[in-house]
C-alpha cells in the first residue's frame, strides 16, 4: 500500500487568503486593506473566505500611484 501526497501547486501556494494576509502583504492594517477593496483592490470572494494574487495586488498598487511633480 502506497500514501499519495498531492502537493499544492505554486500558484496556489501563493494565494493570500483572508484578510490578515492580504494586509500583512500590503503593509497595512487590515481595515485599510477593505478599504482599498472598495478603491478596487482585486479580490474574490469564495464563500465567506477573501483572497487575492499577490501579482494582481502589485499591478493594482503600481497602476495606482501617480507620478511625482
């Protein structure tokens, strides 16, 4: 009899789950991290849980910062 592991693929190894890891990965607390959900912030909602890309969160934060004068 052999035990099969199944490993969790990179891709979703790296998902942030919840709101915690979302703001711990954002540097902020977590009411700010909702807050930039509502600015748009790319999060799906799957049943009660939260998560985001942590790719998808840079692109956001990058397309979002206005040049310096």
């Amino acid at each position: 009899m052999y035990l099969v592991v199944k490993k969790k693929s990179t891709r979703q190894s790296r998902i942030l789950m919840g709101w915690m890891r979302i703001a711990d990965f954002l540097d902020c607390s977590v009411a700010t991290a909702k807050r930039k959900e509502q600015e748009g912030l790319p999060v799906v909602r799957v049943g009660g849980a939260v998560c985001c890309l942590p790719e998808d969160a840079v692109a956001w934060r990058q397309g979002r910062r206005q040049p310096r004068k």
